[in-house]
C-alpha cells in the first residue's frame, strides 16, 4: 500500500486540491486475490500476462501537458510563454520555403509515432524507447514547464506575481507538489516530496523563484511516474490484485479520454468510490458524456480503419485531375507541381474530417449505435470534396463544423480552414463507415480501386479474421494499375487470384472487396468500368459459418452490421484496447460483452460495460522476462 | 567486383558504408589497405527490388559459378551498367558485390515477404511476425556497428527517411530488441534534432542536466518495486536517459563551423534528398553521429520520366520486371535516377572537412 504523505494544501484553491486533501483517508481498496481464482471470467493465470507498465502514448503525452496546466484545446488560445521560461528551451523557427519562418505550433508536441500493435497505439509490446524519442520528451518537458508560470491552475494561492519573496517560496513549494500529484496520478510518497524538496533547494541557489518553477516541472514532466502508467502495488506478494483507485482513475481517463484524470475522477479516487461496479459505470457514463470522450473514441476508430493513412493517400492526376477541372498531365517544372498537391491537399484533409465527424455524430449525437456506424446514411462535405460525393446529396439540418488544416500549395505552407456541412448521401450511392472516401481511397491505388485491400480491410479489421500471407509471388502476379488495362478491374484481380493457391485466401477476401467496385480510387461512385457495368455483388462466408450475399456495398453494410461474428469483433478490439491485452475468445467475461452487444448494438452502453468487467481492473506481476 | 567472401572479410575492417574524412574517398580506400575499422557509416535503402540483368556487369568470360573479382577501374566508362553508371565516378571507392541473394529470407516463410526481407537483409535475422507488428529478431547492422563507433556524448545513430506516407518507408535500423526504431522525414526536424542544441546554446546546461538527474533517481526509486518485464523496460529508458544526458552536454559543446542553416522545406523529391543529404554531411563533419540510415521512399514515376506508364512504382512497375520488358527498363531508369542521388551524396560527403572523424 502506498503511503500518503498528510497534505500541507491551504485549500485556497478548493476545487483542484479536493481530491488530494482526502487522499490520506481514502480506503483501501486493493483486493489481493487467490492466484488461480477466476474472476468475472478472467482467469489469473496467463491471460493478464504482459499487461501493465506501458508508457503514455504521444497522443496521450500531449492532452495530459494541456490538461495538467489548464490551458485551452487550441494552441492558438494559449497564453505566450515566459520569458523566463525561454531561457531553457525555446521553440526554434523553422526555415519555411523559399527562406520564410515558419512559427512551429506550440501545442501538441510532435513525437516520434510509436511502432504501435496492430494498428495501436499505447500497448507494451508497441512501445519501444529509443534516443530519439528521450529527446523530444526531454524538449517537450522543459518546452511545457514553462507554461506552468501562466497556468491557470498552477499556483495554489492568488496573485502571484504580486507575493513578496518568502510567500512566493512557499506558494511555490505547495504549488509544486500538487502539480506532482496530478502529474503522477496519484499523491506523493515522502520519499517523493523530499526529492523535490532537495530538486528547489539545488535548483533555487542558481536561480530565481520563477525559473526554480519551471526547472522543477521540467524534471516532474520527465519522470518515469509521469512518463508510465506506473504500477502502485507492485511490492504485493501476490500475483493478481485487483487496481487500486489511483490506478484505477487512471485507467478510465486514459481509456475514455486520451488524457489524464479531472478533479471529479481524482476525488472518486481519494474517497474510495471507484470500487464498484456500479460507481465504475457511473463514471464512465459521466466521462462519456464529456467532450473530452468524443475525439478519443473516434481515435479508436481511426486506428481500427488506419484512417491516419489517408492523408498520404495519391489518386493518379491524370486520371483524376480532370474531374477538378486541371489537365491530366502537368509541364516538367521546378515548382513541384503546385496544382494537384493543391488540390489534393484540402481533399485529403476534408476525406479525414468526413471520417472523423461521421463517426463522432453516429456515436454521440446519432443513436449510438454499431449498426448506423455501418450503415447511416448521413454525413459532412466539403466544397473541397463536393466533386467526390456528386450531385445527388441532400443538405440537411445542422451546424457546419469548421476544420482547421495545414498545407503546401505551390511550395507555401499555408493554414485554412475547411467548411463541412451534413448531407444527406443520395439514396442507393452510399451509407455507413466503410463507404466514406476516405476508407475508399486509403484502399486504393492511384489509378484502380483495390477490392483485395478493401476486403481485407473488411475481413480483418471488422471481422478479426486471419488472414494469411500472401504465397511466394502472389504480389508479382497481381493486375496491372493503368488506364489501359483491359476488362474491368473485378475481372482482372478475379484472373489474378483464381490460382488454388490464391483462391483458399481470396476466395473469401475478394467478394467484400468486390462490393466496392462502384467506387473509384478517389471514393467517387461509379456504375461503370472500363465500360462495362460495375458489378457489386457476391457472397462469401465468415469463419463463423454465418453467410453473406449482396448485390452492393449497402447490403453488405447492413448485413456486416448485424454479423455476430463483427459485432464480437468489434467487442474484443474495444477490451482489448481498454485493457492492454487480448482475451481468450473462450473468456466467459467477453462472451458476456459480445452477447450484450448483440442484442443492444450501444456502443457507449458497451464501453460502459467495459469498464464494469474485472478485467479491467485486474491486474497480476509478470514472470516473464 | 569482388567476390562477395573477400567484401565480406573487408567489411569487418571497412564497414559497409563510405569512411569519409577530411580527405574524402581516396582516404577511405586507403583506410581499407590499413585494417582501420570504421569511422562512419551511412546505410541507404530503396523500396524495390531491381532488375538484375540491366543492374549487373559482367565482362566477358567470368563465371555464373565460381567466385571472381574484377577491379571497376579496368571497366570503361561506357561498359557500366546504366543502374550504376552514375556512380562510374566514385569507382575508386566503389565495392560492387555480384551474386548475394536472400537465400535466408526464402526459408523465412512467416508472414510477408517484404517484410521479411528486408529484416533479412538488414539485420541477418529472421522476422517475427508473433506481434501484429514486423520485427526482427536481431539488431540491424547500422546499430550494431554503432554500438562499436557512436560517441557516448553525441547522437548514437541518426535515422532518415524520404517517405512521407506516415509508414516512413521500408524500415532499415531495429534496436536490440527487434524493433524498429522511429526515424524522421522532415529535413528540418532533423535539423533541429542535429543542430538544435548548438545554436540553442543551452545556457543553464548544468541545471537542466540536474532536472534529468532528478529523474534518474525516480527511474531507481521505483525499478525495484516492478516485477522483471517490466523492469527491462524501465531500465531500457533508463539507461537512454542517462546517455541523452551525456549527449546534451556534449551536443552543445560541438564545435561545427560547417553546420548548415535549417533547410527550406522541399518541394520535390531531389530537393528532399538532397537536403537529407547535406545534413548527414554537416552530422560527419561536425562529429554529431557516426551512423546514418537513409530509407529512400517512393520515388515519383514523374521523376525518372514513367509517370505516362503509371504512379505506382511498386505495382506499377516493380511487379512487372519480369515478365514485362518495357517495366523492367523503366525500373532500370529508376535505379539510375537514385544512383545518381547517391552519386551526389557521396560528391557531398567526399568535399566535407573533418572534425575529429576518421582520421
């Protein structure tokens, strides 16, 4: 159990020190458990094995600096930094092109991306230090402590800058410390609050109070208890606990938000009220309905669908660029051929917002449910995109959504914003997650569609299905991407994979990629190819047994929509990420999840349930080196 | 050329890469006849494979079977394979090896063959493809040899890549765990990453490195209390705190009169390479890492003069070499348009002073 160290807070600032203020009284709830006793389904043997001791990931990083100082979600509304703070470590200017300055943002900070598991970010497994990401934690660190000094929550008393030197001493040693607990996720041992204590008092003899600050949260924001999700109760004998109430607050603001507990959550903790499973809901449904809750479980999408992918995404010009109004085929010049980038700059980023907003409305102001994410007829476009969508699409009621963006059109960096207003999509062209451009051109090549990516984005990602590695010179015998290719594109990625060899694979990959023939490399919906009609339809089986037979992509939505064998997909890829490991399909807590689901298809009824189960909250010591 | 045992002995001595100093290449062969081991390493990797026939050069009467050499000098300039006829210039410091194959990587059959290749190829490893994400089971070679020649107060190796995709190209460096290791595409990030330091001219080094120090002291207050898996990961960085630690001070110590200004962002492909490469020029120069790893991305079909065929290189036009003639010249084309960019590094680095290098 870890001991607590009695607050010297004066309560000046209530709300923030709430939870820390009675962290002294908070019951134990640590709950040590028989090492082979099966709890809620999960047993303690091999299934919790690995879990634990991850890092934050970038993403996370980022929303806890922002949220640990106070400051607003745009960068732009930040306060400047300090100009004592600039004295360790500025923001360097950039070179832009042709010798201009680029400012670079001053909130998020650009990590390097995790390996990541599958897709994922925030495993252990995905996660691998490296030099150069110590560097930028170390930049980031005393990039962030300087804001400390125009956080709106930093100080725990009024008027800083008005203190005389002794009161600011002391105002910033108290400040301090609760800056380290809400950093730390949890209250501060002794041990931990003479070393910060030793950290002013080294520090304080070469500087003033104000860089003392900023020096000491640099070192915080640098420690292995703000970098990791570190295990309390490690010194636990046993091998299976269940997560103490720190680390449990933890675990949800993570999960749900993408960033670190707020005081209500913190204050649950402190008080003991994160113990069951009833108060667990709670606060999943309280923090659900939090703004916070709404990018980070789209995030989980994006990383499902790979969705990052479409901002690479490379439509071939001279087939696409006369739909813009431009010539297929640009001079040779120096300017690196300003035009399409231009254009396919702002689509890209509309393709992604699209994405972003559809599944963010389906969630959290639709129904909620799995089957509209399928299946929902309703989305945004932008004038940029309009081309992609066509003629057809009905405006509807609600706000236009502003997306800010950054480009290089004609070699110039620029900053816009797009406009994305909801529509209608036109009845028959187009409904649900995977008929967005945006999934369409990620599983794309520049000129043709890719119906074998799309199908196994389909099998994989929304089916859990494995899927085999192509044989030897599987990928050398595939079909050509030009304009000049004859047949239609089903007919020669069907001649490419008819082999035996292929067809054991393909025979269930092609036909759901195949469904999406009537949409182009860009998204756009097509009824013909190559001048011949487009032809949808198929069939094919899951490895379940369950059978699907459409003639487009829309059938195929609804009935993916109601597969068992998705709907239980999508449940384990959500505990999964929820709890930092995959269950055994035989887990008698998942198949409660997965029947659930099946009936109630709720996606926040789900992750509320998620955060119910035991498995979220057990943990056990890892024997494995 | 020749044969590939003799490149391989060498290799222990020479390393891979191009040991460039003060006097460019000419040193560097002379380094070789003297054992020295290596100074510096720069590995460069494309994203295809490529056609042998047009690729190879083999005067006449030289065996398919047997091991032969063959010094490049003795080739006439218009005898050279047009894949490496850029590189014609730099013959004296040029080692082609005829006849590797990644026989290995054949019997590797786990998962894709891309992937396993090229972990085959870089780490002489096998993949692992237990985790959702490629591995291999082996460092590469760039980081093993750093680990032998990188400066404990400066960067270890430094990891480059032309692909702005998000996927940032095939990958080359895997740490000693098997995985890859994050690498930057943007000229002026690694910039800042290289020369950052210097012109920020920390000016409160001491206390700044106090701040790390604290930090350490948790790292070891809490190692203790996690059970062993857990403990490897702390201490991996752990350990990589302390050294960047160490760098910190020693990057702002670097004396580097040739270090560049940060680089305007580019706008095409060459301008790219080429500000990658001044960069890794001015990094030798100045001493700041010893290794690099350049992962050439996807080079515009427009920019080797096919962008009428397709936008593909990889299944427009790498996928079709063997059995479509017309793909396998325009493939041919693209090796000759990166030998070229490499031709130009190597101008680059062969003009660039030495500051404590490999001498």
């Amino acid at each position: 159990m870890v001991q607590v160290r009695p607050t010297i807070l004066s309560g000046l600032v209530a709300l923030i020190s709430l939870s820390m203020i009675a962290c002294e009284d908070a019951p134990s709830t640590e709950q040590e458990l028989p090492a082979q006793v099966p709890i809620d389904g999960v047993q303690s043997d091999d299934a919790l094995e690995g879990r634990g001791f991850r890092a934050l990931t970038p993403r996370e990083r980022n929303n806890t600096y922002r949220d640990l100082l106070g400051l607003p979600h745009s960068a732009s509304d930040w306060p400047d930094r300090p100009i004592a703070a600039a004295r360790f470590a500025t923001l360097q200017n950039r070179a832009g092109v042709f010798g201009s300055q680029v400012q670079p943002s001053v909130w998020p900070w650009v990590f390097p991306t995790e390996n990541g598991v599958d897709g994922f970010e925030g495993f252990v497994d995905g996660q691998n230090p490296s030099a150069y990401d110590l560097e930028e934690v170390q930049k980031a660190a005393l990039h962030f402590a300087g804001y400390a000094l125009v956080s709106p929550i930093f100080f725990t008393c009024q008027s800083w800058q008005d203190l005389d030197d002794a009161a600011k001493q002391s105002c910033a040693k108290e400040s301090i410390e609760r800056f380290a607990q809400r950093a730390w996720r949890r209250p501060i041992t002794p041990d931990e609050a003479t070393h910060l204590s030793n950290l002013w008092s080294s520090l304080s003899v070469r500087h003033n109070v104000d860089e003392t600050i900023v020096l000491v949260v640099a070192a915080i924001l640098q420690s292995p208890q703000f970098l990791f999700l570190v295990p309390i109760h490690e010194q636990s004998q046993s091998n299976v606990r269940l997560l103490g109430p720190w680390e449990v607050a933890a675990q949800l603001s993570y999960f749900l938000w993408d960033t670190m507990p707020d005081q209500a959550l913190f204050a649950a903790a402190a008080r003991g009220q994160l113990a069951t499973k009833e108060q667990l809901m709670d606060q999943a449904r309280r923090m659900l309905a939090d703004p916070k809750a709404r990018p980070a479980i789209v995030h989980f999408h994006q990383q499902l669908l790979h969705l990052n992918r479409v901002l690479s995404v490379s439509p071939a010009r001279r087939v696409y660029g006369p739909a813009f109004g431009i010539e297929p085929e640009p001079p040779l010049d120096t300017t690196g051929d300003g035009v399409w980038p231009g254009i396919l700059g702002p689509l890209r980023h509309s393709f992604a917002a699209e994405a972003h907003l559809f599944i963010e409305t389906v969630i959290f102001d639709g129904d909620g449910t799995f089957s509209s994410l399928l299946t929902s007829d309703q989305g945004f476009m932008s004038t940029q995109s309009a081309g992609v969508y066509g003629p057809n699409v009905t405006a509807i009621t609600g706000p236009i959504k502003r997306w800010p963006y950054g480009n290089v059109e004609f070699s110039q960096a620029r900053r816009r914003v797009l406009e994305l207003r909801p529509i209608r999509f036109p009845a028959g062209e187009r409904a649900g997650l995977m008929t967005l451009p945006a999934i369409l051109a990620i599983n794309a090549y520049p000129v043709h569609p890719a119906p074998i990516l799309r199908g196994k984005t389909v099998l994989e990602r929304l089916g859990c299905q494995v899927l085999g590695a192509p044989i030897p010179g599987a990928e050398a015998s595939m079909p050509p991407d030009s304009e000049g290719a004859e047949l239609t594109n089903r007919e020669r990625t069907t001649l490419a994979t008819h082999p035996p060899a292929c067809d054991a694979c393909h025979a269930s990959m092609n036909p759901p990629g195949f469904a999406y023939e009537s949409y182009d490399s860009l998204g756009r919906y097509r009824t013909q190819d190559n001048g011949f009609d487009v032809d949808s339809s198929g069939s094919f089986m899951l490895q379940n047994g369950e059978e699907f037979t459409f003639d487009n992509a829309l059938e195929l939505g609804q009935q993916l929509a109601n597969s068992h064998q998705v709907r239980d997909c999508y449940v384990s890829r959500w505990v999964k990420y929820a709890i930092g490991l995959e269950l055994a399909s035989s887990n008698q807590g998942l198949l409660d999840l997965q029947a659930a689901f099946r009936q109630d298809d709720n996606i926040i009824e789900l992750l509320v349930s998620i955060v119910a189960t035991d498995a979220f909250r057990l943990t056990r010591r890892s024997t494995r080196q | 050329m020749i044969h590939r045992r003799t490149f391989l002995e060498r290799m222990g001595l020479l390393g891979l890469g191009f040991g460039l100093g003060r006097q460019g290449l000419s040193k560097a062969l002379a380094q070789s006849n003297t054992n020295a081991p290596p100074k510096r390493l720069v590995v460069i990797s494309h994203c295809h494979g490529w056609p042998y026939s047009s690729w190879r050069m083999r005067p006449s009467g030289l065996s398919t079977e047997r091991p032969w050499h063959v010094e490049l000098n003795s080739i006439s300039a218009d005898q050279w394979s047009k894949p490496l006829a850029p590189l014609h210039r730099h013959r004296s410091a040029l080692v082609a090896i005829d006849g590797l194959s990644l026989a290995t990587a054949e019997l590797d059959m786990d998962g894709n063959r891309h992937d396993t290749g090229w972990i085959h190829a870089w780490t002489g490893g096998w993949a692992d493809f237990s985790g959702a994400d490629t591995r291999s089971t082996t460092a590469s070679l760039d980081q093993l040899v750093a680990r032998q020649i990188a400066r404990v107060d400066r960067l270890p190796s430094l990891e480059l890549s032309l692909d702005d995709s998000g996927e940032n190209g095939r990958p080359v460096s895997y740490g000693q765990n098997g995985l890859r290791l994050p690498v930057e595409s943007d000229p002026a990030r690694a910039w800042q990453r290289l020369f950052g330091a210097q012109n920020s001219r920390y000016a409160n080094e001491r206390s700044i490195a106090e701040t790390m120090r604290y930090a350490f002291q948790e790292f070891q207050s809490i190692s203790p209390r996690l059970d062993a898996r857990s403990r490897i990961k702390l201490d991996a960085h752990f350990d990589l705190l302390n050294q960047l630690k160490g760098r910190l001070e020693g990057m702002a110590n670097v004396q580097c009169p040739t270090g560049p200004d940060s680089p305007s962002t580019p706008v095409n492909y060459d301008q790219k390479f080429d500000a990658m490469s001044e960069l890794i020029g001015a990094a030798f120069a100045c001493d700041i890492t010893r290794v690099v790893s350049l992962s050439l991305g996807e080079l515009p079909t427009r920019d080797f003069g096919w962008n009428h065929l397709t936008d593909d290189v990889h299944k427009g036009l790498a996928h079709g070499i063997y059995d479509d003639p017309v793909k396998h010249t325009a493939m041919t084309d693209y090796l000759h348009h990166h030998s070229m960019q490499v031709a130009r590094l190597v101008d680059l680095l062969a003009g660039l002073p030495d500051t404590n290098g490999s001498g």
